[in-house]
C-alpha cells in the first residue's frame, strides 16, 4: 500500500508565525494510518505548534491539513468538533483540572459533548478507560493526591475516553524517574496493538523516541528535515540529526 493511500494525516507547505517569529516554515508531514509516529527537534523548533495544528486548536497562516481526507483549516465549529472528537490529546504535564476528581476529568469531553450517554454510563466509560491505563480506584481522588505517573496514566484515560482514532502526545515522559517513563513507553506500544490508533509522540527523550516509533521525523528550521525508522536515525550522517541525538557534531552547525 502506498504512504499517500494509507495516509490519515497530511500537511502540505503548512507556515505558521507566533510574535513575528516564523515557527513552521513550508512544512510537510504524512502520517500513516497505524503507526506511531515521533517528533523530535529542539527546543522552540516548533513541534507542540505542530501538535495543535493537527488538532485544530491552532491554524496556519498559509497551507494545508488534512486529517481521514478531510481539508480542516478552514471548517466552522461544529465541522472542526466532529474531526477533534476523533483525536485524543495526552498533554505535557497532563493538564488536569485541580478543582475536577479523576472521574470528571477523564470524563471531562464526554460530560459535555455527549451528554446523551447519561453520567452513569460515562462514569463506567471512564472506569473502563482508567483500567486500561492501569488505573483503579481513583475515580473520587483530585490530582493532587495522584503521582507525576499517575497523571500521566490519567491524561491518557482521558485522551481515550472518546474513542479516538488518533493520539497525540506532547513531550508524555517529561518529569518522571526512568522506570515510570519506561511504564508510559509500554502503554504508548500497548494502545497501539490493542486499539489499532494511530501515535504522534513529540519528545526530547531519545530513549523513548527509538523504543516507542515505527518512525522518527525531525523539525529544523520549520521543516520536516529527516525521516526514517529508529535504526536509520542511528546511523545517520545527517549533522543536524547527529548532533541532536549525540549532543556532539563534527563541528558547529548553525542553529
């Protein structure tokens, strides 16, 4: 099958400028139905920009995105909705409301977009989804009371409770020890095998990139400036991509 026939995202010569400041520059980008996907890049480079462009929280200047076929930039609300109901987002940090139990958050789009369902069924909804993730007993709990781990797993609980075809996750082992990165590294593969969705992972942590992607992309000045599978990202010769991965370069290179 070929990438373009079996592409679920796709964004053609996408720019985007914050305070005068261009940050996607004629970027292009298809994601394949099923994989995951990892974004890499330094700081500022753009990469959480990207995430919000594919889920319709932000729009480009010029460009396009296509997300199952469907051209999304310039879609009214209630069009742009139906197309974000199918993307799940795992926020860095897990942006939980403090004032919201575990319950209401994992349930949070749920209570308020499909209010049909009833509060009972949505509660078993987000029961099921926190099980997934490892979760159990903290339907009642504030994220105060959760570990940096556990609300990682609640975000991703959340992420799943609309049944999403594609995840997004910003930069999910941020903050946390080795071994509970390791943990969210297993979950990220796991939702893959068994829900079949489809993983965009922005990370700086290459031990996660290389353990979790089907295939890793690179942002350098706006653009989309490599891509390959974790084995081919090792062996590069590309100076850009080296001195990222490596922290050494054979000598300086213009960022």
């Amino acid at each position: 099958m070929s990438q373009k026939s079996d592409a679920i995202i796709e964004l053609s010569d996408v720019h985007k400028s914050l305070s005068q400041n261009k940050v996607l520059d004629g970027l292009d980008l298809t994601v394949r139905r099923g994989e995951n996907l990892v974004v890499i890049g330094r700081s500022g480079v753009g990469k959480s920009v990207l995430l919000k462009h594919i889920s319709g929280l932000m729009k480009p200047d010029k460009g396009r995105i296509h997300i199952e076929g469907t051209e999304i930039t310039h879609l009214d609300d209630t069009r742009l909705t139906k197309i974000q109901m199918k993307i799940g987002m795992v926020f860095q940090g897990a942006a939980l409301f403090d004032s919201l139990n575990i319950d209401e958050n994992v349930g949070f789009f749920l209570y308020r977009y499909r209010k049909e369902l009833g509060k009972e069924k949505i509660r078993k909804i987000v029961q099921d989804k926190l099980a997934l993730v490892g979760l159990y007993d903290v339907l009642d709990l504030k994220p105060a009371e959760l570990s940096g781990g556990m609300k990682k797993r609640a975000g991703l609980a959340r992420a799943l409770a609309i049944e999403p075809e594609i995840l997004l996750y910003d930069e999910p082992t941020t903050g946390l020890d080795p071994i509970t990165a390791d943990a969210i590294n297993d979950l990220m593969i796991e939702m893959k095998k068994r829900l079949s969705v489809t993983s965009i992972i922005v990370t700086h942590d290459m031990v996660s990139a290389y353990k979790v992607a089907d295939r890793i992309a690179m942002i350098y000045q706006g653009k989309i400036i490599f891509q390959g599978t974790p084995d081919q990202v090792k062996k590069t010769k590309d100076p850009f991509v080296h001195q990222f991965i490596t922290g050494k370069s054979e000598g300086p290179i213009p960022y």
